[in-house]
C-alpha cells in the first residue's frame, strides 16, 4: 500500500470507531438492534463485531484471491491453498472473538454480588478453556498452512 492508502484506511477504521461509539450511546438504535435480534444484547457485542469483521474480511480476502490466481495467474491450487489459509485465518478470528467474549462474561459473572464457586462457574472456566484450546488448533493449522507451498508448473 501507498502511503496514501494508508492514511485513508486509517480514517476508514476512525470513522468505524466513531460510528461504533456513536451507536452503542444512542438508545434507540439499541432497543432497534434487540428488537430485530431478539435476545442479543450489548453484551455480546465483542463476539458480534468479530463475526462482523470475519464475514467480510472473509468475502474480501476470496475475492481477491480469485482475482490474483484464477483470473491473472489461472492456478487452482495457489487458489485453493490461499482459499484454505483465509479460511483458517477467518476461523481463528471467529473463535477468538468467541473467547474474549467468554473471559468478558466469566468477569461479568465474577464481579456480581453473591457469586460463587458453583456449576454455573465451572461451566463458563470449562467453556473459556475450550475455546482458548480450538483457537489454538486453528493456529496450529493456520502456522501449518503458511509453510505450505504451491507447486508451480
């Protein structure tokens, strides 16, 4: 990228963030959001963002995988290694937002009055854990598919 493109990717996610401020202040887009999402709330807004982000960075990343190897370069496999290394990329960002909402709820749920040690708190360390060790699996297989190279005709 140009130095440009750059500076305008950055007020690109600026404005995001602003935006993102601006709504999670403003009720009425709030009680609009439960509304049509019945049963999401803010609460999980860390988890909503990532699945928001991972679906079009998942989108984004294809097309242009397309464009480089099938249409300028016409390589399936460069196309299907690049498809397979997204995709994990996509799938560790997913279970990745899944955990900091886990350890987010596990701190909500800790710092409430009269909280104890009970199943209702085995059950969200037991989730946290979890989800931290299949994050790790896709980066394994993520660190696994970068060392991968296509072979070229």
């Amino acid at each position: 990228m140009t130095g440009w493109q750059w500076f305008w990717t950055l007020v690109g996610f600026l404005l995001l963030i602003l935006v993102l401020i601006f709504l999670y202040f403003f009720q009425p887009f709030e009680d609009l959001f439960t509304l049509v999402l019945n049963g999401v709330s803010y609460s999980n807004a860390i988890f909503w963002v990532a699945l928001i982000i991972g679906i079009i960075g998942f989108c984004t990343f294809h097309w242009h995988a397309y464009k480089v190897h099938i249409v300028q370069q016409r390589s399936v496999e460069s196309m299907v290694l690049t498809s397979l290394r997204g995709s994990t990329f996509t799938a560790i960002l997913l279970s990745g937002g899944a955990t900091l909402q886990a350890v987010q709820n596990l701190c909500v749920y800790l710092l409430q009055n009269g909280y104890g040690f009970d199943s209702n708190f085995g059950k969200r360390i037991a989730a946290t854990i979890a989800l931290v060790i299949i994050t790790g699996i896709f980066c394994v297989i993520f660190w696994l598919l970068k060392l991968i190279r296509p072979a070229h005709a």
